[in-house]
C-alpha cells in the first residue's frame, strides 16, 4: 500500500476557508480520480513557536504505485494548479510518496 502525502501550511486568515475548500471539493476530486481508496487530514501540533500559519498533512492510499503514478501524470499537476490559482502564495505545500511496510 503507498500513501501520496501533501503537507500545507497555510496562512492563519484564510485556514478556515482553506479547509471548508479541501473537504468539500479539493479531497473529492482527488479522490473521484479513483485512483486512491481513503484519505486523513492531519495537523501538525507540534509546530515550532516562530513558524507562522497551521501546517496539516492530507494523506491518500492508493493500493498501487502506479494508480499514484497514473494521478500524477495525468490529473495532478491540474488539482495543483487549481489551489494555486485559487489561494496562491497563502498555500504552500511539497509532497511525499510513501510505502507502508
């Protein structure tokens, strides 16, 4: 099992619009890829006292490294672009692939 994780941190004034926005619409396009079967958003509570912003982890299994693969070449780079138009430099995020052992 691989889990494709993105972590965000995201400015304090728009964290609640940017969370409304990921749950409603953001997870359930990525999800109605069908090419990952669950997913958890996780915060980070131990963040260093002088970083600004929240940071959260949102987590996707996918069952294959290649219907991970598949998403990224084909639908992710458009989800991505999708949050960038829509919060910009309020939202920064990196990902990471990882493989449950």
């Amino acid at each position: 099992m691989f889990i494709y994780n993105i972590t965000f941190n995201v400015e304090t004034q728009i964290e609640a619009e940017w969370l409304k926005w990921m749950k409603n619409e953001h997870i359930l396009d990525i999800l109605g890829t069908k090419k990952f079967t669950e997913h958890r958003i996780l915060r980070l509570v131990n963040e260093h006292p002088d970083a600004s912003g929240t940071t959260y982890a949102v987590q996707f299994t996918a069952i294959s490294i290649t219907d991970v693969q598949q998403y990224l070449a084909n639908q992710g780079a458009v989800l991505q672009n999708e949050l960038m138009a829509k919060f910009g430099q309020k939202v920064l995020s990196f990902t990471t692939l990882l493989e449950e052992i």
